[in-house]
C-alpha cells in the first residue's frame, strides 16, 4: 500500500470539479481587467530563488541536482519566475503589462488547514505603472475575484510599508530591533510592541503616536510622526488617494488603511494591501500583495511593479466555510441500448450529441440492464436518458426519459438527432 507525500493531496472527481469552477471564474475576472495568461516552469535555477529571498529560502525549498550536474528547485513562488521570463521575452512590449498566472509551488512548510506542500497559486502582474488608479484597479480586481465566487464576508486592509520603514527610522529602530518589533505587530500583539518600545527608550511621545496608528488605524498620525517631510507628506497623500479612488470609482466602501501590514517588509517597496476571510479563523489571509522593484534583481531595467497572490486552496476552504453553493457536474444525456444489436444506434446518437450539438453526454459501456443503467445515469446527474428499445426502433423512435420528474415520451430519432433542444419535457 503506497501513502502520498506528507503535505500532498489527492482530488476526487467531485473536488476536481469545484476547483476548475473556481478556475474558470478567476480567468474570466482576470481576463475582463485585460491580463494575459502565461506560465513558466514548475523547476528553475536555484538561484532565480536566492537572487530574490535569500538564503534562508533555502530551509524551505525542494531542491536537487539533475544528470547535467544543475542545481534546481522546484518554484516555491511565481513572482520570480514572472520577472525572468518578462526580462527574457517581454520587455521591449508596449507598458504596462498586465499578467496572470496559475500554477503549483512547492514549500517544505509544516503542513496544517489550508497549508500544504505542494499548492495552487494563483496571481498577477501589472508591469509598467503604478499610478494610484493602476493600483486601486489592482485591488479591486482582487476583490471582484473573491465577489464572483460567492465570498461575501471578506476584509481588505491597505498600508504602505516604504512609509512604515521611515516610520521605523523615526522611532530610531535598527534592523535588529524591526526585525524583533515585526512578529508583534503581525499578530497584533499591540502590548508587547509597546512594551518593548519604552524598554528601548523609544521619545514617549513617538510611542504614543505609533500605539495609536496602529491600534486606531488613524493614518492622519503619519503626518505628525514624520515631521512634515515632503516625500512622506506626498506618499501618505498617494495612500489616501488610493483608498479614496477604491470607494469612490470602485464602490469599495469598507477598505481600512491599516499599517500594521509588515508582511514583506524586505521586499515591497510602497503601498501594499491584503484580504482576509474572518471564516478561516486564525490564519485568515487569503490574498495579499503591493508594490515592488524587482526587474533590475534578474537583469531588466526597473519599472514600477504591483502585483498579488491568492491562495487557491484557502479560497475553497473559506467558501466552503461560508456553505457557498458550487454547481454540481451533470450530463446533458446518457444513452440506453436495451440490447446489444441496438450499441451501434447508440453510438451514433451519442457522437451526434457530443460532436454537431456540444453536449455533455455518455452511454452505458457496461451492457447492464435498464434499471442499473439509469440508477447510474442518475447517480451522475444526467438530466436525460435516452432509451433505445427494440419495438420503439421499429418505429424509427427512441424513448427521452427526464431524469428528475420521471415524465418520458417517445419522439423520432432523426428529429432528435438534428434538435434535441427541440425535446424539453
């Protein structure tokens, strides 16, 4: 007997299904914002990785060596791989570029509810512009995703982390002591933060104002707390500008500005923003993202850069959560030869059904008999069988059987072939 991966998982017909629905509906969101889809490797050169996280990815990446001596790694994120590519392919296209993608990374993380080795991204990239309408467009493009899939209780928060990185500056905090503060603000264990501020004798007043835009999410209070300087008085405007255009053009009238968001501190570079569902509880994002500089990292030259990743499988479980109703598959037909010599007519109805009318439509392979075979017609969600007997073949008729109500008719197989919207009972 064979077990699976830890951290892996299988998917069934039915779970399949829900996923692909899913699926369809975000392509179609991304699509109707104008992105394109692309893809790229499920391995890269390690050090497309490194160049972009560090060494400490390293402790959670899948590596190895191939026959030609190569070291690789199975991508654990697509925002890398999306600036390789845009810097071998796509740079001399017209500005800005608008992508999206999905595909399977892989994380030696500790597996848990909706946290799995191997798992579904999905995501964006707007390269080329980062006007605060590119940017409010973004997220409302993240929204509207969550919105058409039947998500109704979510939350969006926006911050700034260049903003909160002076803000950093102002408190006179090195890296060290950030690097200690950022867990806190994250959980927002707000009395810890506090805590260790006076015990490194942070001015009591800066600590007040910073308890304060954190716990009251009060962005007025940057103003004081960068001290009027014209680059953070132009940047906490921009902030607002966007939260504004997000109520006023998009009709997001619940976003916050929140800056406590420090996820990826090192690696955005300016407005950033995440959405969460209150029904996954504790670990509650599923989409985050913003804006970062990271062409010139893969040997591009540096165009402002947004861009967001969703968690595909946190997003099931959160609908599920909130008994969100997926469709069920279902058959348009599926076809009963009462006997063997009637499998040939069978046949050709069913290949006319799939080829010349598109429908979704099967036949009983097994030669069982009639009542078998329409428990199994039912046990799929065929929403009509069609019953090929012997006397009513005699007359050039088949028997159309509504799976739901049981009502059948007998009408003539020609007529049925050519039109079978024609038959509705």
């Amino acid at each position: 007997m064979f077990e699976i991966p830890r951290g892996t998982r299988d998917f069934t017909p039915e779970e399949m299904y829900k996923r692909r629905y899913v699926e369809r509906i975000f392509r179609n969101v991304f699509e109707s914002y104008g992105y394109q889809e692309i893809q790229t490797p499920t391995f890269e050169h390690i050090e497309l990785f490194l160049e972009k996280s560090g060494e400490s990815v390293l402790d959670e990446i899948y590596e190895f060596t191939d026959k030609g001596n190569r070291h690789l790694a199975l991508r654990p994120e697509l925002t890398a791989p999306v600036m390789r590519m845009y810097v071998d392919h796509l740079q001399m296209e017209p500005k800005p570029l608008k992508l999206y993608y999905f595909g399977n990374c892989f994380r030696y993380d500790r597996p848990q509810k909706g946290r799995y080795r191997e798992f579904l991204q999905a995501g964006c990239e707007l390269i080329g512009t980062n006007t605060p309408e590119a940017i409010a467009e973004l997220i409302t493009l993240s929204i509207d995703m969550l919105k058409k899939i039947g998500l109704q209780n979510i939350e969006l928060q926006i911050g700034n982390l260049k903003l909160l990185s002076n803000v950093f500056d102002a408190l006179n905090l090195n890296e060290d002591k950030r690097d200690v503060l950022l867990p806190y603000i994250d959980k927002e264990e707000f009395d810890d933060v506090e805590e260790l501020l006076y015990d490194w004798e942070v001015q009591g007043e800066k600590i007040v104002d910073f308890m304060n835009l954190l716990r009251n999410q009060d962005s007025t209070i940057l103003y004081h707390l960068l001290d009027g300087d014209e680059e953070n008085k132009t940047e906490i405007q921009r902030l607002h500008t966007v939260n504004d255009l997000l109520r006023d053009q998009f009709s997001i009238s619940d976003a916050t500005i929140n800056m406590g968001i420090v996820r990826g501190l090192d690696y955005y570079t300016g407005i950033v923003f995440e959405v969460k569902a209150p029904a996954l509880g504790a670990e509650k994002q599923i989409c985050g993202g913003g804006e970062y500089n990271l062409i010139s990292l893969f040997g591009g030259r540096d165009l402002p850069t947004a861009g967001f990743g969703l968690g595909f499988d946190r997003t099931i479980i959160a609908m599920e959560e909130e008994d969100v109703s997926f469709p069920k598959p279902m058959l348009d037909y599926f076809i009963i030869p009462f006997n063997d010599e009637l499998i040939s007519d069978a046949l050709q109805i069913v290949n006319k059904l799939r080829r010349a009318h598109n429908k979704m439509c099967d036949m009983d392979l097994s030669r069982r008999g009639i009542g078998k075979a329409l428990k199994y017609a039912s046990s799929h969600s065929a929403s009509y069988a069609v019953i090929l007997g012997p006397s009513e073949m005699k007359k050039h008729k088949l028997t159309l059987r509504n799976m739901e109500s049981g009502k059948q008719e007998e009408v003539d197989i020609d007529e049925f072939k050519n039109n079978p919207e024609k038959y509705r009972i």
